[in-house]
C-alpha cells in the first residue's frame, strides 16, 4: 500500500478530547459527521485508524483517497512504498 493521503468519513462527531489519538491525522466533526484527514503509510497504520473508529462506537460511512491519481510517494530514502 503506497504512502497516501485518504478521507476517512464517520457518522457522528468525535469529540476533540478523543481525537488527539489519530494524530497527526486531523479531524473535522460537523453536521453529525466526522471526518478525518491526513497520510496513511501503510495498511497496519490504515487498520489501526479504523479499528479506533470502531472502538468509538462510531459507524463507517467511507474511505477514499485524496488524490488516486498521485500516485505512490516515497519515503525519505527515495524508495517507493
């Protein structure tokens, strides 16, 4: 799974005392919805995002990527990931 910026949608708003455990990912809670923002580096990282959402109670509503045409990045030895 390449480096990738991704969407995460839920339904209910997070409150913000419990989003500062998906840092550095960012959250946006409003209209009943919560969305969170940011890099994943890898599928643990993806699974680890989600299984916390779980742990909330929350209900997944959508994963999507960024920018699917990016592309994969790199780290910061050049190497593609």
């Amino acid at each position: 799974m390449p480096i990738s910026d991704y969407r995460i949608t839920v339904r209910g708003e997070i409150p913000p005392r419990l989003t500062s455990a998906l840092a550095p990912l960012e959250c946006d809670a409003r209209d009943g919805r919560t969305t969170i923002t940011g890099e994943i580096v890898d599928r643990c990282h993806m699974f680890g995002v989600l299984d916390h959402v779980r742990t909330l109670g929350m209900e997944l509503i959508e994963v999507a990527p960024l920018d699917p045409s990016a592309g994969a990045r790199t780290d910061d030895e050049g190497d593609r990931r």
